[in-house]
C-alpha cells in the first residue's frame, strides 16, 4: 500500500497536471482508488485472493509448516480436492558439480568445462540502482537472486508459485524489495506463463498483476492455455509505477504495476515481442522506449506515442519465415539501432538458422546491412538471440555467443575476434555489461559465468543456483542419499557422500544404479550411448547398443530381479545379459508390422519378472501401441513371444506403464496431456478406463508403482505429487514441491523415500505416504 508521502505526490500530480508515469490517469480511477484506500486501510495489498504469502525467508527446504497448496491461489486454476501438505528436502545440486577425472574416458578433454553445470539460466538482470543486486532466471526453474553482483546466489521465492519457471525479471528502482517477474519460458516452449506477479517483500509473498477489470487484462492464466509466452517484463527506473509486458500476444503497457486492485493493461501493439529497452532520459528529456521481436517498436516521449517497423527484407524468407530482433543501442548512436535480426523455420527452431547485423535509423525508417553473424561466427540462433551485447561505456564494443565461442568486436560489428576456446558453457542464452562496464555477466544452459576482463577469459559463478532440468533419475537402495540423474545439457551427475560429481556429458537421459552393489552405475547421452561404471566412479566412454538406433532421449533400464539384464529401446528394442558389454535384439517393430516405426519405450513388472511392456510409435508418431511378453527373460531371445494389446483409446505420447501387481495382463498407461479427463487409464484385460479423477489440469510425466504391501501409485505432475493405494479411486496432493514440471520418480525403500528428479529444480527427496 503507498505511503502517506507516496499518496501526497500522486494527488500533487493529479492537482498540477503532471505526469506521474508516463501518462496520466483518469479522474474517475482517482476516486475508486482512494474509496479503496480507505477501505482497505489497515490490510496488506499482497494478502488478496490471488496472493501467495508464507512467514518465513524463502528457503530450501520446504516444512510441513510453511508448505502451501499453489492450487487455489492461480486465476482460473480450480482447486484439486484431497491435498496434504508434505516435507521435501531438496538434494540439490545448487553449484557446479565437480569435474569427475577431467579428461577421462566419459569426460574427453575437448567437453571440459563445456558440459559441466547445474541447469539452464535465459536472463539476467543487474538492479537499476543497487548494483550489487543481479537476478538470474531460470525458464522452467525459478528466478534467483544474489546480493554481491553474482558471487552467491539464493533462490527469489519461486519455488511457492504455480509455475516456478521465470522468463525475466524487473526491479523496482526505487525499492530493494520490489521487482516484477513473468513465469514461463519466454524463448522456446518449455514451459507456459500464467502472467506477471509481484513482490513487496523480498520474494516472501508474491502476487498475480494478470488484471482484474474485464478487458483490461494481460491474456494468460488460463490453465487450459498452454500456448502463452512472456518473454520480458520491464519496469521504467523514473517511474516504477509503468510496467511493459513483451508477449506473443502484443506489447503490453500499465501505469498501475504497484496496485493491482485497480490495474489496467493497454495493448500497444499486436505481434510477437521478446525484448524491452527503456533509456531513461535526464531531467525534462522524454525516455527513449525500444521494443523488438517480430517488429520494431519505440517511443521517443516515454510511451505516450509509438511508431512500428517491419523487419527487414531477406531472400529466404519463405524458407525461414519467423523473425526475431534484438536491439543494441547508446546515446552516442542518437537515430541510429544496431539491430541483430535472427530467422528461423519456427519457433522453437534451435538448429541453425540465419543471423544477420544491421543499423535502423528511426527517423528516415530505412535499414542498412552490416553483416552476416553466421559466415566466420557460430551464428545466432532465435532461441538465444538475446546473447549479444554492448558495453555502455563503449559505444564500438559488441560481444556475441551460441554455442561456442564468444566473439568480440571493436568496431561496431563491422569485424569481430574470436576469443578463447571452452570458456564457458556450452549454449549461450544472455549477455550483460554492469552498468559501468567492469563486468560481463553470461547465461547458458549450465548457469551464469562472469568475466572481469572485458569478456576475454570467464569463470564460473552460479553458487547457489540448482536450476537443473532432470529427464531420469536413480536411487542406490542405502540409507543416506547416493542419486544419479541425467540432465538437459548436463549430463551426468551423481551425488555420493553429500558431493555431487559431474560423470558424463552432453544431453543427460535416463541412468541406473544397481540395486545390490551401488557401484555399478549406468549414465547415457543421447543417441543410444551408455556409460557405466563399476568402481562407483570411473565411467567408461560409452557404447551404443548394435543397430538400436535410439532417439534423442536414449531410454535404458536394469531388469528387476534378473540384475545382469539392462535393457535399450530404439528402433529395436535391445537386451543385453552381460551388463552392457553385448547386446541382442529382442523385439523388431518392423518386423511385426511395416507401418511401426520404433520401440520408443518399454517398461519392467517388479511382480511379474517376466512381463515387459513396449510402447511402440507407429511411422505417423501419432497413434501408438502396445506390445507385451511375459518370458523377456528367457535365454535364446527368438523364444520371447510378443503380443499387441488392444488399441489404445485415445492418441498421444504415453509417458508411464505400471503393471497391475496381481494380474500381468492389466496396467495403467499415463498420457502426457493436461486435460482434465483421458489423461490415466486402466486396461482390465478386456477394456480401457479413464482413472484420471482428480488430476485436474495438472501435466503427468512420470509414474512409477510402489512394491510390497503397500502398493501405492505415485505419479509426477507440475502440481507436484499424487498418490493413492493400487485399488483406490481418488488422488492425493502432496504439495510443498516447487511448480516445475517432474519427469522421473524413483524410489529407495531403505530410506523409506521417493526420489523426484524436477524439470528446473533439480532432485529432491521426501518420505513414502504410509496410511
């Protein structure tokens, strides 16, 4: 709520005619505002309906104490019936693993410091005013927030909201404690947004500014929406009050950001928008207002008026139809934008696409090409167009990045030099000056890394960040937690006595720990190849499964009970009976039918050791099937008999079989989709049910079925955790997990725990249910 001072400064504003933030308000919206003051005197803005509040710093470790149900508090979002709050202690990992052997066989010596990192950062921020204060935002994480400029960093509060991912982040000049954030991912589609949220507290509680009065609301929140995307939210230094949105769906302005009991958000203009720039200009000097994406925008009057341009013309526009700008400017330039332009055939294209540099001038609206960023560079990609740069206090000096390395130009982006080999992580997503130059901050798909000398040499800087996207996860059965994961250009990682140690590179996928002797460990990468290890440390540099021909996500697992078996689907499904050093073919898609494509998946029975189960991709991707055996473990593997199960009731990717634990001829099978009906069925032996119940909109991605008496099902979703015993109907909500997207459960019944590998959070523990 404003102070008394704040209050006084409106109305003297009002009174004179002034402009308090960039453009006036109406006489009309005066009067509710100030009903609504007095109204609402002795209460808390941030404690409405829409509003997250706990009493404690944000923290690590979730207790059943300050554990919050995210559900009831998204617009739009129903309530899911049956929650129960829960303790999770997050296992991290919160720095940079630790190089296990550099230069060994899982680790060549060209991936050092290449592979090696928590998870994926898109966007940093160094605080207008407090330049000590830097934020770095994870899409599919959360946001965090370190006080000295990088060095330490602590999770912002995020872990509390319904979608834990945050595609940028704007403070509030004029306040430590103040910054707005859009949830999402803002760069590809990893994650969706519910809209922007606001802090008064540090990151304690948090608040939906999506708009209240009908028709001037941002468009997101809709859980039935999975298509939204926010890519920058910016607050105006000289007047915090004025809030952009750049969007998918237009370019969005509010002179309320502080009060979201009476905000209005105005379209400015249609369009795609990623990038807002605002030069605040001195004493009665209009700021200067720079908006890109698929178009260019910009006021020169602080936001009172606009004027639009297309991007420029280019000859394989049919070829790469979408277009992404981002724009370099100084005062030095006066009407002129040093624009990088990106094309690609979508959206979401991270292969190579075109880059090109060009100047705009704003007055004559005419464009001028420089040069290409892709001859003699490594390219712009769209996805990490942000990771370019101009140092503030050198108007000639550009720094860019991709995938590796940095180049550094001197004059204006006319020449650039390539500078030094494997600095940093692979995959750069964002570059950021401080403010006065001294420093080079860069975001990638391992963390942040920060230079110190202009950009030519880098380190790491990211403690306190565990921000990594899981895609599976293991548990060795002991008492204290032994977990190895395979993660989004990280590959693998292993925490072993309470260090997490970096053992394989590239895109981590699924990995094994044996059940009796902990030391023999499986990592993968993608493409079929499979570390192990049999001295709990030393990984070998890999094999590929003969004629798998896996996808991207290489699927493997270990046999029950039969713990010599390990097991690779692809496009044949592949046994191996000597711990990975031979294999053999065991189930040939096409040799059963010529319109199946591959055995993308299979999974295992912990009741019935003979059973497994192959979810099969016909050549369309679009319908697929499901074949079983009930002798997979047999010795000649011409004896295994393959069956098909009845067609599957709806289309769609299948993330989950669980086998029933009393008859092997029925299962559940888990959909990836988030309607609210279809997503979990159950096949009896004769027909399919729909059991999704009360999943709600919540997205499943994992399932995994508790063994012995207790049999109870566990599914992982973005609302966190559902569970209920085998034969029961309705699910229950263990909340307290951050709102991330959890691809892999595992379980270690030693520790009587289950193992979350989140999708931007990293790996967390908590206790089995017990009822």
């Amino acid at each position: 709520m404003p102070t008394p001072k704040e209050s006084a400064f409106f109305l003297s504003c009002l009174v004179m005619n002034q402009n308090c933030s960039g453009m006036n308000w109406k006489w009309v919206k005066v009067i509710v505002f100030y009903v609504f003051l007095m109204v609402l005197s002795i209460a808390s803005l941030a404690q409405t309906s829409d509003s997250i509040s706990v009493s404690d710093i944000p923290s690590l470790k979730f207790t059943k104490e300050i554990a919050t149900s995210r559900l009831s508090h998204l617009p739009f979002r129903e309530e899911i019936a049956k929650t129960l709050a829960w303790n999770w202690t997050n296992l991290g990992p919160n720095i940079q693993p630790i190089e296990n052997r550099p230069g060994g066989k899982a680790l060549p010596t060209y991936a050092i410091n290449r592979g090696n990192g928590t998870g994926r950062i898109n966007y940093l921020c160094q605080h207008p005013k407090f330049h000590d204060i830097l934020f770095a935002c994870s899409p599919t994480g959360g946001a965090w927030v370190s006080f000295d400029q990088g060095n330490n960093w602590t999770i912002a509060g995020t872990d509390r909201l319904n979608i834990s991912g945050v595609s940028s982040i704007s403070p509030d000049a004029k306040k430590k404690d103040r910054w707005w954030l859009a949830t999402g991912d803002g760069d590809d589609v990893f994650q969706f947004t519910d809209g922007v949220w606001m802090t008064n507290d540090g990151g304690i509680s948090y608040q939906n500014i999506n708009g209240k009065i009908p028709g001037k609301q941002l468009p997101f929140g809709d859980p039935q929406d999975f298509y939204g995307q926010i890519s920058d939210v910016k607050s105006n230094p000289k007047y915090p009050n004025q809030l952009f949105v750049a969007s998918n769906r237009g370019l969005y302005v509010t002179t309320d950001a502080r009060f979201p009991e009476i905000l209005e958000w105005e379209k400015i203009y249609d369009g795609h928008f990623y990038d807002i720039k605002i030069f605040n200009g001195k004493r009665r000097v209009k700021d200067f207002i720079i908006a890109s994406g698929s178009h260019l925008a910009w006021s020169k009057n602080g936001g009172m008026t606009w004027e639009l341009a297309e991007a420029p013309s280019y000859s394989n526009k049919e070829k790469l139809p979408f277009v992404r700008m981002v724009v370099l400017w100084h005062k030095a330039y006066n009407d002129e934008l040093m624009v990088a332009v990106t094309n690609a055939k979508e959206l979401t294209q991270s292969l190579t696409g075109e880059g090109s540099l060009y100047s705009f001038n704003i007055r004559t609206k005419q464009w001028t090409f420089i040069r290409s960023l892709k001859k003699d560079l490594n390219n712009m990609i769209t996805t990490r167009a942000r990771a370019i740069a101009l140092d503030p206090q050198n108007p000639e000096k550009i720094i860019l990045g991709n995938v590796q390395p940095l180049f550094i130009s001197k004059d204006k982006g006319n020449t650039f030099s390539r500078i030094e080999k494997n600095q940093m992580h692979d995959d750069c997503h964002h570059i950021l000056f401080s403010y006065d130059g001294k420093k080079v901050w860069a975001s990638h798909d391992g963390g942040v890394s920060v230079s110190k000398d202009g950009g030519n040499t880098w380190r790491v800087s990211d403690n306190g960040i565990g921000a990594a996207n899981i895609f599976g996860v293991s548990s060795a059965q002991t008492s204290s937690p032994q977990v190895l994961y395979g993660g989004y250009d990280v590959g693998g990682n292993l925490l072993r006595d309470s260090i997490w140690s970096h053992v394989s590179w590239g895109d981590g996928f699924e990995t094994i720990i044996h059940p009796t002797d902990p030391n023999i460990m499986f990592t993968t990468m993608q493409n079929g190849n499979i570390q192990k290890t049999t001295d709990g440390s030393n990984f070998d540099e890999g094999k590929d499964p003969a004629s798998a021909k896996t996808e991207w996500h290489t699927w493997i697992d270990m046999h029950p009970t039969n713990h010599q078996m390990v097991f690779c689907a692809g496009a044949k499904l592949s046994r191996s009976v000597d711990l990975g050093s031979t294999w053999q073919t065991i189930f040939e898609p096409a040799k059963k039918d010529k319109g199946l494509y591959n055995a993308y998946r299979f999974f295992f029975s912990n009741d019935h050791p003979g059973a497994a189960y192959v979810y099969v991709l016909d050549t369309t991707r679009l319908a697929p099937q499901i074949w079983r055996t009930f002798n997979v473990t047999v010795t000649d593997p011409n004896d295994i008999i393959w069956e098909k199960v009845a067609d599957l009731p709806v289309k769609g990717w299948i993330m989950s079989i669980q086998v029933d634990p009393f008859d092997p001829k029925q299962f559940w099978v888990l959909y990836a989709g988030q309607e609210r009906t279809g997503k979990l069925w159950r096949f009896d032996g004769t027909d399919y049910n729909d059991e999704t119940s009360n999943l709600g909109w919540s997205k499943c991605e994992s399932m995994i079925l508790q063994k012995g008496t207790e049999r109870r099902l566990y599914i992982g979703s973005n609302y966190g955790v559902f569970t209920r015993r085998w034969n029961e109907s309705q699910w229950t909500l263990l909340t307290g997990l951050p709102g991330t997207q959890i691809k892999s459960l595992d379980i270690n019944y030693v520790a009587n725990k289950l193992v979350v590998g989140t999708y931007g959070r990293g790996v967390w523990w908590g206790d089995l249910l017990q009822r």
